[in-house]
C-alpha cells in the first residue's frame, strides 16, 4: 500500500485510515479504511482475529470524529460488488464527516427492529420487518462497545450469507453504521436493481420469507442458536 503512505491518519498492522484522495462529496471530510493489503480478500472471508480488529478499528475512528465536533454527523459504510454503489475493487470502508448534514434526520428506531434470528452477549441479530429500501435487511443492535466482537461477527454471518446462500444472483452488498441515542446498530443490505416503487416514491417492500431466512442462517451459520440470552 505504498501509494497510501503520504496520506495515512492511522494505522494498526494491515489495517489503514487514510485521506480520500478522489472527494465527491462537497463541505464533508472523507476518508478511506483500507481493511488489508490482500488484494483478492473480503470481509466475509476474514479470520475473526481480523475481523474483531477491523471493526473494532473502524468503529473507533469513526466515533473520535464523530466527537471532534467538527461536523454535524459522521457516517460509516462500507461497498462490496458491482451493484453497491463501488468503485474500488480493494477491500474498504468509507468514514465521512458531514459538516451540514445530519443522516440521524432520515432514521427511524424502526428501521432496526425485526424477526430476531440470534442474541447472544445482549447483541441482537435480526432480519428487517420495517426496512429502509426494502424486502431483506440484517440488523445487529449493540447494546455497549464491549460487545462490539459479538456485533463483528454478526455482520460476518450476514455477509457471507448473502454472498454464499441468499440468492445465487446476489453479488453485492452495503453495510452501514448508525449511532443513535448512544447505541451503535449495523445494517447489511443486499444489493440488487433498485425496486421502483423505491427508487420513485420511497415505498420499500417487505418480503413474505423473513421466517424461512432467519431459520436458514441459524441452520448455516447458528445451529445453537440462543434467542433466550
């Protein structure tokens, strides 16, 4: 990542912060998490050494600009896929401080509540059944940053399973950050053609298969599933 190294903010072995060289957002400050230096590596395919240490990387600097005062809200993201709305095809995430814009306007409390498909350590992971675009959305509720591994994982399960058993079309996904009230949520989205019933008039669809979704990740992925926790 040599090309990198003039404009690194922070680094912790693989994993980069650095500035956006390519802005397309005006009045924001943009920045770019480089996940690794594994060209050909993805965050469904990490170990969950990596994984805990890039989330947790990831999460923390997003929260320090956040508190810096200097914007009105920050957002984290990340692009994977030709339909996520990407440009680059090494792995990465997106912290970008917005300076008139606050993206907490346009959430709901809803758009995180769902079909519960796990809950361990008070982390919850669910499937949408109020979502922001539509049919399939995962949820993980983090209730405290001590449990920010639990989080990590969730969001694992998430994307693997839309890239691996979802839908066999399915190549691509958003997962988005949101701090809300104090409490962090994740959100990943599978990505498709966009519906136009949203694209027109912001009608999201609610798809009639959460049940058989939520039991096929928890066969796959969670087969001691403990929803009591």
């Amino acid at each position: 990542m040599q090309q990198h190294e003039e404009e690194i903010l922070a680094q912790e072995g693989p994993i980069l912060l650095v500035k956006n060289k390519y802005p397309t957002l005006e009045d924001t400050f943009q920045t770019v998490v480089i996940e690794t230096d594994d060209c050909d590596s993805e965050l469904s395919t990490y170990s969950r050494e990596h994984l805990h240490k890039l989330i947790r990387f990831g999460v923390e600097k997003w929260l320090e600009m956040e508190a810096s005062g200097e914007f009105t809200s920050v957002i984290f993201y990340k692009n994977h896929g030709p339909l996520s709305g990407g440009s680059i095809h090494h792995p990465h995430m997106q912290i970008v401080g917005l300076k008139h814009i606050d993206y907490r306007q346009h959430v709901r409390a809803e758009h995180f509540e769902g079909l519960v498909i796990d809950r361990r350590n008070g982390v919850e992971f669910n499937i949408s059944t109020a979502p922001r675009m539509g049919f399939f959305e995962f949820n993980a509720r983090l209730p405290e940053m001590g449990q920010l591994n639990q989080m990590a994982d969730y969001i694992q399960i998430a994307a693997r399973y839309v890239l691996n058993h979802f839908n066999k079309n399915c190549n691509s996904y958003n997962l988005f950050f949101y701090q809300i009230e104090g409490r962090i949520f994740a959100k990943i989205v599978p990505r498709f053609a966009a519906s136009p019933l949203f694209v027109g008039y912001s009608i999201p669809q609610v798809s009639d298969r959460l049940e058989e979704v939520a039991r096929d990740i928890q066969g796959k992925y969670l087969p001691a599933s403990q929803l009591t926790r």
